[in-house]
C-alpha cells in the first residue's frame, strides 16, 4: 500500500474509534485529536510533494449531502472543515414537494478533499451523538436549542483544526525551505487555486447574510467540539457563508 494511503487508512481506523458508542467522551475526544494531527501532517507532506511535481494535483470537487434536521447549520460545520482544510465550498439548496435539500459543493486539491470528507461523516456523528445526549434546558425552544448548539459545535471544530493546521505548517517550514519554498506560501497557493475553482463553476455567486439565532444552546455545542467549558451564550450568530439558491 501507498505511504499516503496507509496514512489515510490510520486516520480512517482513528476516526471510527471516535465514532464507535463503546467510546467514552475522553476517548472519543483523543481519537479525533490524534486524526486532526495526522491530517493536519498529512496534508504538509502531500503540498510539499506536490509543489516538487510541476504538473501537481488539479483542483478537484466533491459534493456533501447534508441531512435534515438542522442541515443549515450542519453546513456550517463542513464550511469549517473545508475552509480550515484549504477547500472552498457553496451550499446549494435544491426545494421539491416533500422539501429542501441541502449539500456543499466542495473545491480543493484532492488530498485535502478526501480529508474534508472523512472528517464531515466523523463529526456528523460524533456531533449527533453528543447533541442527542445534551439535555436541552427546561424552557428553551428544542429547535432553537439544536440550531445553536451545531453552530458551537462547528465553531469549536474549525478553531481545532485551523490550530492544527497552523502547527504542522509551522512545523515543516525547514523541510520547506530545503526545497527552497515556504509552507505558508504553497498552502496559501493551494487555497486561492480552489477559490478560483469555485468562482469559475459559480460566476454569479452571493452571499448570505448572518442569521441571528436565539437558542441557548452554542456553548454547550462548543463544550463537545473544544472539551472546553466557555461559560454559556445565550444568542448565536451564524456568520454569512456562500450559498446559492437551487
């Protein structure tokens, strides 16, 4: 097997750990930590190879599906994970009788992709999970309480993995500089390739202006991303992401 497929298959073998019910929060917790630092080192190894081969990898695409419930905020979560993995993405929206589907239309280099991908179905589960298994406060609007805590969720997630991130890349700017390039620069390159993926298949793009949500529910969203206790907020703002409309 591959270098590269064997690191995938680890962080793929990481992440089911995380996934499984037997799992205790600290568990789960440290799993996905060590699949974070792995993809985060996986993704440095392949950009410096990448940036040795002239013809590198094109820009490629991929397309996540988002369940119902709460599917706006759950593509808050891979917009997180594709932006801190180097991705650009467009949530489209496609209405029919029996409702809205919602996916993400993700651009970035192939590797990366394969990691926004395994990371999105992970945290989708672990997320469902740890939501199901928070006790929404007496009062509070259970809608309103779920929509809120996703958002934390995502926040928590994209904060980790852009630290993640930033680590590795710090870590391999001598490997870089042997090769007579900088880890910032190719990476920050392999971002604005997939930037401009996405506004070549999407020329007329918007973007969506925040929502405020009111339900009480980001901080404890936050506290099962980041294992982190953050104190409680009550509103929560979703910040404006490119969508366009189906």
């Amino acid at each position: 097997m591959h270098q590269h497929d064997s690191r995938l298959a680890k962080i793929r073998k990481l992440l089911a750990q995380a996934e499984d019910p037997a799992a205790t929060p600290e568990e789960a917790t440290a799993f996905t930590a060590k699949a974070t630092e792995l993809i985060a080192a996986y993704g440095i190894d392949v950009a410096l190879l990448e940036d040795r081969a002239p013809q590198g990898s094109p820009v490629a695409d991929l397309v996540l599906d988002v369940s119902s419930p709460y599917a706006a905020e759950k593509a808050v979560l891979a917009f997180e994970i594709a932006d801190a993995l180097r991705c650009h993405g467009v949530r489209r929206t496609q209405r029919s009788y029996d409702g809205s589907q919602v996916s993400l239309h993700v651009f970035g280099r192939r590797c990366d992709l394969a990691c926004v991908e395994m990371l999105f179905t992970s945290l989708l589960l672990q997320g469902t999970g740890a939501m199901l298994a928070t006790a929404v406060p007496w009062g509070e609007h259970v809608a309103a309480f779920r929509r809120t805590w996703w958002l934390g969720f995502a926040g928590a997630v994209g904060r980790r993995l852009r630290e993640a991130e930033r680590q590795a890349a710090q870590g391999a700017e001598e490997r870089f500089a042997r090769a007579g390039t900088s880890a910032a620069v190719v990476l920050a390159d392999h971002a604005r390739e997939a930037e401009d993926a996405l506004r070549a298949a999407y020329p007329r793009l918007q973007t969506a202006g925040p929502r405020r949500l009111t339900g009480g529910g980001g901080a404890a969203g936050w506290q099962s991303g980041q294992r982190a206790d953050l104190g409680r907020a009550r509103g929560v703002r979703d910040g404006g992401h490119r969508q366009i409309a189906g």
